[in-house]
C-alpha cells in the first residue's frame, strides 16, 4: 500500500506531534503532520517540563532555545477572595522544590521552540497540513492509509495519533472515547491574558483558593501571562456543554481580585482551553503501524505536572525504539509500548493522588493542604515537598 518508504503521518501539531516529527525527522523518516486548527497555535498556558522531559530536551538540542523562553525564577502567592495577601512562598523556595533541571514555559512557546526545530533540521517548510482532520484509517501488512476529510489520501509506513485527549486517530482505530477515559471529576480553563491585572505581581504564580476551586494567574514575563481556573464537578460534560463563560461565572462568580475581569473578558472571543480533567486508559498503544503518543495516548492530566513531560520524552523514546529496530516497525513499537507504560502509569497515579490539591472539598481540607506551602520556605519542609515532587 505504501510507495515510500520510512514515511510517517503525525496527526495533531502540538507538543507530541512536532516532538514525533522532529525526533523522526532526524532519524531519517519523512513526516507529514495534520493539524486540524487553521494554523499554529500561540500562547497556550504555562507548563513545567522535567525528568524524562527536560532530559529529552537536553538530547534533542532544545534546552538553549527553551532556556532562552523560560521563565528564570517565580514566587507562589496566596491571596484572599477579595485579593488581599495572605502568604507567598519565595521564588527560591520554589526552585529548591523544583530542582534545577526543569523549566517554566507556556505551551505555545514549547510548540514554537519544537516548530522552528523542524524547520530548521528536518524540513523547510516544515510538512503540515492545516484546518483538516482524519476520516478514515486502513492498514495492512506494509503500510497505512489515511483519508483525509477533505477527500484525499495519504500513504506511510506509520500513523501517529498525537492528536490530544479527544483523539480522533484514537476513535477510528482503537475505539469510542468513552471506552478509555478516566474522569477525575474536575474542569479546567486556562487562557492566556495580553495585560497585567492590576494588583497581580510579576514573576509569581497568585492564586486564591477557595472550597471546590482555585483560580490562578501566572505571570511568566513581558507577554507571558495565563490565568488557570479548576474546580471540582459531579457532571463535567453538562458544565462543558454551557460552555466556559456560563461555567466558569457559575462556579467563579462569588469570588473577587482579577476574577470579574477575567470572566468579562472571556467574551472577547480569544482562544479558551476548557476540558474535562480526564486520563486516558487504553491498554495497548499500538495497532499494527498506528501508535498513539502523548495525551492520545496516556493523558496524565495537569494535575500530575507531567504531560508535556511525558509526550517530548514519548516522542523521542519513541525515535529511539525505531533507530533500534528500524526494519521491524511492529516490534520496535512494542518496545517502546513496554519502556514507556511504567512511566506513564506512575504519573496518571500522581495525577490521581493530586485531584484533591486544585479543589478542596471542605474548609479543612483547604486549611491542610496549605500548610506545607506556609512553611515551605523551612528547609525540612522544602525537602518533604521535594520528594513529594519526585517520587512515584
Ligand atoms: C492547564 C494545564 C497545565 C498543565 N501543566 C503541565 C505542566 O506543568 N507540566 C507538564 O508536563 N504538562 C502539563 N500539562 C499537560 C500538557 O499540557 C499536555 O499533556 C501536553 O501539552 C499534551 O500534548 P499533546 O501534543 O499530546 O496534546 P495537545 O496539546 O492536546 O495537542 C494535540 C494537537 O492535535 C490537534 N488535534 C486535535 N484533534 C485533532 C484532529 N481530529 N485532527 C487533527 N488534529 C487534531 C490539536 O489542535 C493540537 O494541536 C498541563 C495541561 C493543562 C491543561
């Protein structure tokens, strides 16, 4: 079926697509990415990348481009509904927590960096089609072919699925979506913000914490700013189905500080992250020359801090597996299936264990889980939050 060879098709241009189409690219594959957006995406909301993350980052060459968009140093703050202070945890405290290999970004800047990549080392132009989705998928023996919605087809030895938590690539060939997710109970909002709030501080993570929800505003530099809304719910989908601006004043509504403002400003029009908080469960990411990588595959959630991790790591163990096997695509994404598996398990249970941190279910609850970042700044404490971070 397939006339070339070493071709692959990355369906989805984020973080895991572009890794896939870079660290491929550079092991000699020629990749094509669809992407169903109309164009590349900016912004996004602001992530922390580490371990097998930072690690790949630093094999990929990416850490100085990365380095070079990262935030150096922020502060947590904690301020009331009104958005008078209450603490902070300094910005050393929270880079002693950290450690030194990770870095601060937004998504759209990870996107950017793994973008210009492309171009410059495997492509240029870099081989995407925008504004079309996957139809239909066939596969036999020697290769796969995708069917595009505008009509046409596509011919490769491989089929990435890179394609997020609501993964088409997913529902054609492994199966409807409710087959494989985890709800957490939880939604998410997060959008990026072109203006400083007033009474907001810079290089700082502010955040007001209330029963059931937290709203924060994270401020990563000159044109660098998101503001992230989570909150716990018995029935995500009939809160996704209102839509973010109803939800989020529904659920928001009561509190002050920046939060009007914000919620006003949602009916601008600008691009808003609004999800279910769900993880992916699938058993096997791999059907014949289809494998799934990164949210499509796994979603370990932001509650676990780790899928923007997970998905440059993936990719380019992925990359790895196929320079190892390169004549067996099959056994080589089995491979990387088994090395990969242990890793993402570990953080969908961090996601999970974390769940309750983004919405205390009760005044108690709320009061204990502040404790620790109150006397985070006591060295014992910071070493207890450390290894809270880096354990399994
Ligand atoms: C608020 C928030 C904070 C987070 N914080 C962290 C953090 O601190 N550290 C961390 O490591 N991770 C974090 N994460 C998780 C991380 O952002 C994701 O795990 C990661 O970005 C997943 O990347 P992806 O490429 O797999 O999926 P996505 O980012 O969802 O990209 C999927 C791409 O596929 C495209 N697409 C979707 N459907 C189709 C289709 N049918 N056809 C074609 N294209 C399609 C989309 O437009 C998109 O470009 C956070 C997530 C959120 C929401």
């Amino acid at each position: 079926m397939a006339n070339h060879t070493r071709r692959v098709i990355i369906v989805g241009a984020g973080i895991a697509g572009l890794a896939a189409a870079l660290r491929l690219g550079e092991a000699g594959w020629s990749p094509l990415l669809i992407e169903r957006a109309p164009e590349r995406r900016g912004g996004g909301y602001a992530l922390n990348l580490s371990g097998l993350g930072y690690d790949a980052a630093e094999r990929m060459g990416l850490l100085p481009a990365l380095t070079e968009r990262a935030v150096d140093a922020f502060e947590l703050a904690y301020v009331t509904a009104a958005g008078r202070p209450r603490f902070t945890v300094p910005s050393r405290t929270v880079q002693a927590v950290l450690g030194e290999r990770n870095a601060t970004l937004l998504r759209g800047d990870i996107e950017a960096v793994l973008y210009d990549a492309v171009r410059a080392r495997v492509c240029d132009p870099v081989p995407i089609r925008f504004g079309v989705t996957v139809d239909a998928v066939a596969q036999d023996a020697d290769g796969v072919r995708v069917t595009l919605g505008d009509g046409t087809t596509e011919d490769a030895d491989l089929l990435i699925g890179a394609d997020g938590l609501h993964s088409r690539v997913r529902e054609l060939v492994f199966g409807p979506e409710r087959e494989f997710r985890r709800d957490l109970n939880h939604l998410i909002a997060a959008f990026t913000v072109d203006e400083l709030p007033a009474g907001v501080r810079e290089r700082a993570f502010t955040s007001v914490a209330a029963v059931g929800r937290t709203m924060s505003f994270a401020h990563l530099g000159p044109g660098r700013m998101a503001a992230f809304f989570t909150h716990g719910s018995p029935d995500p989908d009939a809160e996704l189905a209102m839509g973010a601006r109803a939800a989020l004043t529904r659920a928001y509504g009561d509190l002050g500080w920046i939060v009007p403002d914000l919620l006003a400003g949602l009916d601008s029009g600008s691009p808003v992250y609004f999800d279910s908080v769900s993880q992916m469960v699938v058993d096997q990411w791999i059907r014949g020359r289809v494998v799934l990588l990164g949210d499509a595959a796994w979603c370990v959630t932001l509650f676990a801090g780790y899928g923007a991790s997970l998905a440059l790591g993936g990719a380019d163990r992925l990359g790895l597996a196929l320079e190892h096997q390169p004549a067996d695509i099959p056994a080589a994404l089995r491979a990387w299936d088994a090395e990969l598996r242990p890793m993402a398990e570990k953080h969908q249970r961090r996601g999970r264990r974390n769940t309750g941190l983004h919405a205390p279910t009760g005044r108690l609850e709320l009061f204990l889980r502040e404790v620790p970042l109150r006397l985070a700044a006591l060295p014992p404490v910071t070493r207890i939050l450390q290894h809270r971070l880096h354990r399994a």
